[in-house]
C-alpha cells in the first residue's frame, strides 16, 4: 500500500484507494504522448494557457452532489491521466474541447517539469 499525505499527516492509504490508484494506472496506455500529471502544473498550465482554475471549473456544475464529487475528483487525486473519464467529464462540462485539453496537457508537459 502506499502512503497519502493529508493537511500534512501522512498516512496508510485505504484498501479502497489503492484499488482507485491502481485502475487508474492501468487504464494508462504507455504508447499515447500524453504522460501522467500532478495537479499543481495541471493547474498552472490550465491558468496560463486557458485562464481557468478549480473554482471555474466547478462553478460550471449545478450545486449539489455532482460539484462535491467533482471537488473531491479534483482535489483529492494524486496523478491525472488525460484520458480519465473525470478529466474528459469536467473538460465537456466547461466546453474545452478535447483539440484544446490535448494542447493544454502537451504544454504543461513541456514547460513543467
């Protein structure tokens, strides 16, 4: 299992998340040009290239259970990988198209290391 650092306690991670770590790296196709990312360059890159931060992104989404799930999606992930449902969903919600979410992340790739 591994370790998951929480407002700065680490911790065991859950049975549970190491089932949603691990399928989600197995969903990663080792030939796409698109490498796994860390939310903060995600982040950095989507406001430099296309002015938008977390909160546009989940203002875009009706009050309710859908925003929590879609905060936590955000908020609480280790790696994005560009072809997550969670990452395809919430670029469709803000009306990014998928031409404009391969640029955002071949950009960050290049320009954050």
């Amino acid at each position: 299992m591994g370790k998951i650092t929480e407002n700065g306690v680490e911790r065991a991670e859950t049975p549970a998340e190491e089932a949603s770590r691990l399928a989600l790296f197995a969903s990663f196709e080792p030939s796409s040009p698109f490498l796994p990312l860390d939310p903060a360059p995600f982040w950095l890159g989507a406001l430099r290239l296309l002015q938008l931060t977390q909160e546009d992104v989940l203002n875009a989404i009706p009050e309710g259970e859908e925003r929590e799930e879609a905060r936590i999606a955000i908020r609480d992930r280790h790696t994005y990988l560009r072809h997550d449902p969670m990452v395809d969903d919430l670029a469709v919600k803000n009306s990014i198209p998928p031409e404009q979410m391969d640029s955002l992340w071949l950009y960050v790739q290049e320009n954050f290391k």
